[in-house]
C-alpha cells in the first residue's frame, strides 16, 4: 500500500485481484463486475472487493443492483453458487483457481482478466539497501523464466506492469 512503501521498499512478484466462478453448467458467463447486475454475488465476509463491488452496483446497475452475499468462507460461497443460492463468486485469483481444482470440474472461471488487481511485492525495510538489491536482482534472474510464468498461471496470477507498481505505491513519495 502507499502508506507501507513509506517505510519499505517493495521487490514487485505477482499480481492478483478478483475472479468471477460460475456453475460449469452455467449459461450466465460474466466477464467484469458490470454483469453482475441484477444477480447474488457469493463472497468472503469482508473482503476488500466487496465495497468496490458495492460502488459498481450503485454506480451502474440502477434498478437492477447486485445482491452482494458475504460468507464466513471461500468454500461457504462456491457451496452457495454449487446449491443455486448464488449466481456467480467473486473471490481471489488464486482462490477462485483452487476452487476449480477442488470442485472436480463443477466450476469455473469467467473472468478473463484480473479484476479490481493488487499488486504483490516483497517488502525490505527503508534503508536495508544490501538487502534490496540482492532480492532485487535475484528475482529478476527468475521472473522472465518458463518456471516462473508457470507458477503464476498455476495459481491464476500474473506479473505486474512497471506501470501498475508504480500506480500503487503512487501517494508513497
């Protein structure tokens, strides 16, 4: 976050954000949260794209607003969708990859992008300069890699931009 990069410097890793699950069954095939006006949205109790979501509803979808369902759990909403009492789940990347994974096929995703994204960094505190350079230029040694690339896909990340950390450590200077 920009209040953090105040006091640390950031080694940027992956990228992950919010996926959209349906029923694999399922004709409603949502890309971004615009299209999810008008239906029940299974999610983490508390999740920090719930109120981004919200903001989406209320900015977008007029009369037809989502109903957002938050749960105690990940397993608890793909639980919803798979009982009919959900339409779709927003969940994280990675989470939403697992979630195919261990529905044996009874999900998956929609999304073909990353929505609302966060960017992931390892963190080394202002002023630890050794070590930042040393992690710095160790992971630039792997982050162009077939191994690499693979890890992300596997876990339904992807490397950030340049651009996109710099956006979000923007208030930090």
């Amino acid at each position: 976050t920009p209040t953090r990069a105040k006091i640390v410097e950031y080694v940027p890793y992956a990228k992950t954000g919010g996926s959209l699950l349906v029923r694999a069954d399922d004709t409603f095939v949502p890309k971004k949260p615009e299209d999810l006006c008008g239906k029940k949205v299974a999610n983490l109790k508390g999740a920090a794209w719930v109120a981004e979501l919200l903001k989406v509803s209320k900015q977008i979808c007029g009369s037809k607003p989502m109903d957002v369902k938050e749960y105690a759990t990940s397993a608890e909403a793909d639980q919803a969708l798979l009982a009919r009492g959900a339409d779709t789940v927003f969940d994280d990347a990675g989470v939403a990859k697992a979630a195919v994974v261990a529905s044996k096929g009874r999900l998956k995703i929609t999304s073909t992008e990353i929505l609302f994204p966060v960017v992931i960094g390892m963190a080394v505190k202002r002023g630890n300069d050794e070590l930042f350079e040393r992690i710095k230029k160790e992971f630039e040694t792997i982050k162009g890699t077939d191994e690499y690339k693979a890890v992300l896909a596997k876990y339904n990340l992807e490397l950030p931009s340049d651009a996109e950390f710099i956006a979000a450590i923007a208030d930090s200077k």
